[in-house]
C-alpha cells in the first residue's frame, strides 16, 4: 500500500524509491502551527516524513480559521498541537507525531531540536527565531525560515552548507526582539503559499535534489506576483 500511496512522488526521478526512504527515515520539527505550520505540516505529512514535531504552546481561536487550515470550529479553544496531530494522524497512520504544548524555550531548546534533522520555523516573532537560530548553529541543524504579513511572504535556508544565519539577514537582534506585539492584517492565502513553498524546501534538504534556498532569500508579494531571489552570501 505504502509504494502506491506515494507513487506520483516516487516517479519523479529526483526523488524515487531511494528518496522516499529517506522521507521514511526523516524527522523534522514545526515551530508554530499558525498560518504556516498548518500546509508545512499538512505538505510534510503527505510527502512520508517519518517522525514530525508539532510545537506550539497556543490554543485554537475564532480568528485563526481564516487560514489556518487544519482547525475547525469545533477545534476553537483547544491546543493546537494536540489538534493537529489528531488531524495529522487520520492522513497518515504510520507518521510519528510527537507533540510539544510548551512551545520551544530557552530552557528546552537544544533537547528538543537535538532530536531532528531539520527545524521548520512557523513562528511569528522574533525571539523565538533568533532562539531556533542560536540553537540550530550550535547543533549544526539546517533550518528552513518563512515569514509573512498582509500580501507579503519570504523564505530562506538557514545553516545549510552556506552557513548563512539569520542573525546575519537581521543583525539588530536587541532591537527586533524588543518591539511590542502588534496583530496585523494578513490575506489568508499567503501563509498557505509560503508554507507550501517551505514543505518544498525541507522535502528538497531531506532527500537532496534541486536548489534549496541555501544563503538565499526569496520574497514575494501576492498582490502584483512579484517575486525576487536575494543571496545573502
């Protein structure tokens, strides 16, 4: 059942019998399961990745339905964690979810990422990115960041073979980090096609074919379709 289930992806020659092994064989780890983390983990599932991580310490609310897509009404006020997983489990039976409600922290970070071959950053804030890039260059893990806001998203590979960190794309860590929260408006389709298109980048650094976004930068903006590859290094 297995060859044929992922037989449209196994035909690609990219990717085949050798390249979904190692899907089987890959764990990686979602930070946040908003509007990103939803098609990334959704993407992931789909594509046979063997063990996935689902950290986010939030509840489900009205407000995040309109894009986050693995949530429902019934799901308003539960974890989003534990949710997913239950959604993330019924596509894939044979998936491993391991499910992380505390969110990632100063405290759990190395032990938690340590166990992953590959970190996808779903987050909406800046410390826990410069968390997961602190954290990530001393383990020696690659990691794939996006973010987004209103019709705009950007995606990037963080220490890969470049070893490009986030801390050199945004060197003004003290200030960044020390911005006040603000709720911001965003199209609901965005965080789709920027997940969509970090799925692609992890399934790219797990099996080891194409040109992963490795000390680059791609944006987009949704509302003309102009997009750009920036290289960092």
């Amino acid at each position: 059942m297995e060859s044929g289930r992922y037989s449209r992806q196994t035909m690609l020659a990219e990717i085949g019998s050798e390249g979904q092994e190692k899907l089987s064989r890959a764990s990686v780890l979602i930070v946040g399961l908003g509007g990103l983390g939803a098609p990334v983990a959704t993407y992931l599932t789909g594509a046979g990745v063997g063990r996935i991580g689902l950290c986010d310490p939030d509840t489900v609310s009205l407000t995040n339905l309109q894009r986050q897509v693995l949530y429902t009404e019934e799901s308003v006020g539960q974890p989003k964690a534990e949710v997913a997983r239950t959604r993330l489990q019924a596509m894939s039976g044979h998936t491993e979810f391991e499910v992380l409600t505390e969110g990632l922290t100063p405290e759990n970070a190395a032990d938690v990422i340590s166990g992953y071959d590959l970190v996808v950053d779903c987050t909406d804030n800046f410390v826990t990115r410069y968390l997961i890039d602190d954290t990530c260059a001393a383990l020696g893990k690659p990691w794939v960041h996006g973010a987004i806001g209103e019709f705009y998203g950007q995606v990037a590979v963080m220490n890969g073979a470049s070893e490009c960190r986030y801390s050199d794309l945004y060197p003004d860590r003290g200030r960044l980090c020390g911005l006040p929260r603000k709720v911001a408006g965003v199209l609901g389709t965005v965080p789709g096609v920027i997940g969509a298109i970090e799925a692609s980048e992890a399934i790219k650094l797990l099996v080891g074919f194409g040109e992963p976004l490795d000390g680059k930068l791609l944006t987009i903006n949704l509302l003309n379709l102009q997009s750009e590859i920036l290289t960092l290094r």
